[in-house]
C-alpha cells in the first residue's frame, strides 16, 4: 500500500520538477499553499507566474488521491485551462484522462479527479449537492482553485463568488487567484467574520516586466500598429468594448503592412489549410491572412483557438478583441492598445475602471 506524501514531501516533489528558479513571490505563495489548513490568498499584476501556484494545489490533488475543482470565469478560459493541466499531468506522470472539463456546452471525463469548470458550475452543484437525487457530492472535495478571482468585484457576476465562498464545505480549502480584489484586508477580515476562515494572505506589486504608458489619437491607430511592427513592439492585443468595434479596427489595420514575407507564407499554409464557415469564419480567413485576427464571444470556439494558436506562434502581429481576452486567456503580448477608454450603451457610456484598464495592460 502506497503512503501519502506529506505536505513537506510535495512541495519539494513540485519544486524539483521545475525547470527554473521560482521568482520570490511565487515561491512565498507555494510555502503557504503547502503550510495552509484554510487556504492561500494570492494578488500579484497580471503577467506574475500564477499559473505555477495553481498547479501545485493540482499537482498535490495528483499526488495525494485527492479531487479538486479549477474554476474560471469564462468558457474559454477553461478550455485552455484544460490542454495546460493535461500537459502538465502527463508531464508529472499521471494520466491526461485525470483532469476532466464541465461547461455549459461540453464534459470531458467529467469523473476526474480534477475538474476544470466554468464558475457558474461549481455554484450550481454547491446548490444541489446533498438534496435528494444530487448527481454530485462535494464534501469530499479537497481544494478549490479560483482563477481570476478578481471577478468576484464584477457588480453583475460578482455574486457567483460570493455564494460559492458561503457554500463551501469548511474542510475545503481555497486558493484564489487575483490581479486584485480591492482591499485585500478588508476581505481577509470578511471572510473570517463571515465564514470562519483564515486564509493567508500573499501580495507584490511588482511586474517582471515593467509597463510603459503612451497616449495615441484615435484617428492613429494604424499608423501607431504599423510603427509597433516596425519598432518589434509586437505581437499586440488591441482592446474594443463591443464585437463591431473589433471588426470596425480589424478592417482598418487590414490594410497595413503587419507581416514579413516568412509570416505571410506560414499564415497562408496555416490558415488555408482550415475550414472557414459560418460562425465568424469567412470574415476572420482575410484578415488572418493579413496578419490580424479578432477574438470575441461571437465567433465559434473552433475559430478563437485558431486565433490563439496562430498568435502564440507569432504568425499573427496584432489580435484586436473585447474585454473578455483579459479575464485570464494566456496571450502574452508585447504591447497592448485600447482604442476607447468609455464602455456602456449609447447614452450611458462610463469611464473603465482604472482595475480593469491594468488588467488589460498586464496581457
């Protein structure tokens, strides 16, 4: 019968399997996850390496026998979460099959020990669970990853954080993961008044890569792309607040001079080597071939991870999407541009929190 590993034990297991050094923040943070009975608070900018500290509560699940739950805000987000924890599973020497996916529109392995989900499902099963007929049973659940749990400040999904913290059983615990939820204190004391949990609290305000500040007219947008490309400032995720507006600023940067002739060749052999139909297919191949790409909710999941691939392998010079990019979908670039500082209806426009503007500079 094999024995459990202590808590000693693995974060040293999880710590020689890295390839390099820890930076000091991440370390701290995974000392107090392997320390912690109720769990770890974690606020470091966007772009800190918090991927490394939400896969050793996984790695430690894998290694234990336990079962975890890794949520996050939107669909997308767990998609890629999925490929980045089967990767790292197989790399560990535990089944691809080990980690599992609920959404609303797609279950893979659902019985996994670990289960990447979008928020609103752990909610929903915290609801259910232990009422008669229940599909799922969450007492026995180990740990909760919340990925960006800065989403707990949103004033309309804010909620589903809120009652998920007051539903969990006191026996799980937590590792939240945020660019930042307010006061920090103030929520570390709430939680304790509130639900009777001490969560250690790991903070760092500073950047492996500091962010430079420049402010463009509107009417400059492609000339500004065109001098990034030129200047190796890319590649570059331009931010619009509505899809019209992406496709209105792909349109525009369409006719710039974005790619080299090497990208051009490798874009057209990616890109024509795909079907491009309904869903936002038959708009996005031209641009693509351009250099551009377009990201948000409208278009067909098969077609954003396209996007992202092609950007990740720097094919794409710019990726021009909403907001929803920010929330955590990994697509390190090198500059990022908002092309309005305003968001809301017609007539109702407001300012961006200033929060939210820094989550979108950190990509």
């Amino acid at each position: 019968m094999t024995s459990v590993p202590s808590r000693d034990e693995l974060i040293s297991r999880y710590l020689d399997q890295l390839p390099f050094e820890p930076y000091p923040v991440q370390e701290e943070a995974l000392l107090a996850w392997f320390e912690s009975e109720q769990g770890v608070l974690v606020c470091t900018p966007t772009g800190t390496g918090k991927t490394l500290i939400a896969e050793a509560a996984v790695f430690e699940a894998l290694a234990t026998g336990k079962r975890v739950y890794y949520t996050t805000p939107l669909i997308a987000l767990c998609e890629q979460k999925l490929r980045e924890l089967q990767d790292s599973a197989q790399k560990w020497g535990y089944p691809r099959e080990s980690i599992g996916l609920v959404t609303g529109n797609r279950r893979v392995n659902p019985e996994a020990p670990v289960l990447v989900v979008v928020a609103e499902v752990l909610l929903n099963r915290l609801l259910s669970s232990g009422q008669e007929g229940a599909s799922e049973d969450l007492g026995d659940v180990d740990a909760v990853v919340m990925d960006e749990f800065h989403s707990f400040n949103d004033p309309e999904r804010g909620v589903v954080w809120e009652l998920s913290l007051g539903l969990l059983p006191e026996s799980t615990r937590l590792l939240l993961l945020s660019a930042t939820v307010g006061n920090a204190s103030s929520f570390l004391g709430w939680m304790r008044a509130s639900h009777r949990r001490r969560l250690t609290l790991v903070t760092s305000d500073q950047r492996r890569v500091p962010l430079e500040y420049h402010w463009i007219g509107e009417e400059l947008l492609g000339e500004q792309v065109e001098e990034m490309v030129k200047a190796e400032r890319t590649p570059a995720l331009v931010f619009s607040f509505h899809r019209e507006g992406c496709w209105s600023a792909a349109e525009l940067l369409k006719g710039k001079r974005l790619v080299d002739a090497g990208q051009q060749e490798l874009l057209a052999e990616a890109v024509n080597g795909m079907d491009w139909g309904p869903g936002g297919g038959r708009k996005l191949k031209p641009l693509l071939l351009r250099g551009v790409g377009v990201h948000h909710a409208g278009i067909l999941p098969k077609y954003k991870r396209a996007v992202e691939e092609l950007f990740c392998r720097r094919l794409l010079s710019v990726v021009v999407c909403t907001e929803t990019l920010a929330a955590g979908v990994n697509l390190p670039a090198r500059s990022v541009v908002l092309t309005e500082l305003l968001k809301g209806p017609p007539g109702k426009k407001t300012v961006i929190e200033a929060s939210r503007a820094h989550q979108m500079f950190g990509r």
